[in-house]
C-alpha cells in the first residue's frame, strides 16, 4: 500500500475546519468542499481546471491549493 506524505496545512489562509462541515475536515474557506478531494484528484492526474470544473469552484482557488500542498508536503519517515 502506497503511503501518500501529509501536508502540512497550519499556514494556509486558503483552508478551515469548521465542526459540523464534512465531520471537521479541513475544507476550501467559505466552500464544504474537502481539501483532500482536491489534492487526491490532482494526485491522480486530474488538471487543475477539470477539478475546478467537477467541483464548480474557481481555477485560481484549485490552483492555489495545489501550489500550497506542493511546496508543504512532509515526508513519512520509512
């Protein structure tokens, strides 16, 4: 089983939790969108700009959070 590295989201203004919301997930400010589904997506090859079509959010916010996840990734030590 591949293990996927965790980000690290405590920075980012773009994401919050909010109980109640997608049982406490981290989701896109203002959206109950998860973050997750984004990053999952783009993981597995999907464009940013087919994730922000599927999920009807803007590109630039899609982008974003990619951007943020790309450059705040933490390594599982093996």
């Amino acid at each position: 089983m591949e293990t996927q590295d965790e980000i690290d989201w405590s920075n980012c203004p773009l994401v919050e939790i909010k109980p109640g919301v997608q049982s406490g997930a981290l989701v896109l400010r203002g959206t109950r969108m998860p973050v997750s589904a984004i990053i999952d997506n783009f993981d597995y090859g999907v464009s940013v700009s087919e994730i922000a079509e599927q999920f009807e959010l803007p590109v630039d916010s899609v982008e974003a959070i990619v951007a943020y996840a790309k450059s705040h990734r933490v390594a599982h030590p093996v």
